[in-house]
C-alpha cells in the first residue's frame, strides 16, 4: 500500500477452517475459525511489527515493547484465553442459493482480532453461481476490506469458465467512482480492478484461487492512496482436513 509516496507492505498468512449450517428458511450459515495466524507490518511510521496466533499461544513483536508472548491458557487482552479465542468463530456471513450474501458480514469484535478480516476475502474467491460449463455469468461481492479503509460498495464480477484439465472460472470486474467517501473527512476518486481464477475439485468445493485486487483512491485534498492486494486461498486435502499431519492438533470448537 503506498499514501503519498510512503509505501508500507503486509504479508499474512492463515490457517482457517469453515463450518456451516443451514437453517430452516434454507439460508446457509458459514463460520470462520482461525486456527493458525501470522502478520508482518513493514514500511509503517510506527516500523515493522509482527502478530502471531496459534496453538501455542500468541506473540507479537513491535519497536517499542519487542517481542511478547502469551500461552494458550493466558488472558487475552479482550477477555478469555487464547485457546478459547482460537475455538469460536471470529467472522461469519449468511448465504441463499446462487452463493449470494443474505445478511451483512459480521466480524468479531474482541481487540486481538482487530484488522484481521479473512471471510470477506474468500467471498471474493467464490463465484456467486455456477453457471453451465460453456457459459459466462455476473455477478457481485462487496469490495473486502483494505487496510484501514472499507469502502462499502459492491464489485460487480464477470465469470468465464477457464480452459484446461481441471474444472474452474477466470473473474474480472471494475469500479469507478467519481466521488466517494472512504472515510470521516475523506473523499475523492476510486478506481478498482480485480481479476481472479478458481479452480474446483471434483465434488465442486473450491480447491485453489488466486485474485489480486488493485486500488486507487485520489482524495479532494489532493493526497493519494493505491494498494494491490494479491491473495491464494488453498484447500489442502479433498477430505477438507487443516493440516492433517501437523504436530499441533486444533483445539475442540466450542458450540
């Protein structure tokens, strides 16, 4: 991400695991659980800073209080341990058929997890309906969050069936505004880009998708803000297991 010629880069990586549930008006309810998390800040004013969350508890490291951690069974900033934050969800979102959004994206609000929005960047990766195999369809998602900056609209998206052995869709869509504000006292010219591919597995679960997704904002005042956003969404086994063989087992999920 790069305001006004300062540019900050941020890697992250997740571990995640999804359950759903349908309920009886058919909507289908998806949970996002977090099991492993990691985040690297450079370029930021306040420097390279790192945030940790797994089995093994949590740590950060910061310039100014260096590297701390805390145990699985610790209190966690926000109430609780971190084992009990690892075991509820942390985002979830209601579905209807076509894989269209019922009701708005909640996120959890406990402070650990400020920032760390995942769920919205896999709606992104999934095609809102299948289509027949020769065919392109439409669609949309709301823009994910960027940063600091959430700004509330929706991406319309272009889905094309993809050539090769395996099963998928290539995704683009578009967005130009002419004003939009993005925050308090911040408004402008928004462009955004996005371009995507899918692949599926054979029982029709999303088995790899890569997306990246560019943004340029102008503000009224003059100040520039641009961001590219590159994301890979892996399942790593048709059985839908994390990490089978992993030497940390996951926590049981509460109910």
């Amino acid at each position: 991400m790069e305001v006004d010629g300062e540019t900050a880069q941020i890697q992250r990586f997740a571990d995640l695991e999804l359950r759903s549930l349908r309920d009886e008006s058919g909507t289908l309810l998806v949970e996002l659980f977090l099991n492993r998390y990691y985040t690297r800040v450079e370029g930021a004013p306040g420097g390279t800073t790192e945030l940790s969350i797994s089995a093994r508890g949590l740590s950060t490291q910061t310039p100014q209080e260096g590297s701390q951690s805390l145990g699985p069974e610790a209190a966690s900033p926000g109430g609780g341990t971190i084992s009990q934050l690892r075991e509820r969800p942390v985002a979830g979102v209601g579905l209807v058929e076509g894989g269209f959004v019922s009701d708005e994206l909640w996120q959890s609000s406990h402070p650990v997890l400020f920032g760390i929005h995942l769920l919205d960047w896999l709606l992104l990766a999934l095609p809102t309906e299948p289509g027949r195999q020769d065919d392109t369809w439409t669609g949309s998602r709301e823009v994910p969050q960027m940063g600091q900056y959430r700004v509330g609209i929706e991406l319309p998206l272009l889905y094309r069936p993809s050539s090769g052995a395996e099963p998928g869709v290539q995704v683009s869509g578009s967005v130009r505004r002419k004003s939009l504000r993005i925050a308090q006292d911040f408004e402008g010219a928004l462009e955004l880009d996005h371009v995507a591919r899918a692949v599926f597995s054979p029982d029709g679960a999303l088995a790899d998708a890569t997306l990246e997704l560019r943004m340029s904002f102008t503000s009224s005042q003059g100040s520039r803000v641009s961001s590219r956003h590159r994301v890979r969404i892996r399942r790593l086994n048709d059985q839908g297991e994390i990490n089978p063989d992993a030497e940390e087992a996951d926590t049981p999920r509460a109910t």
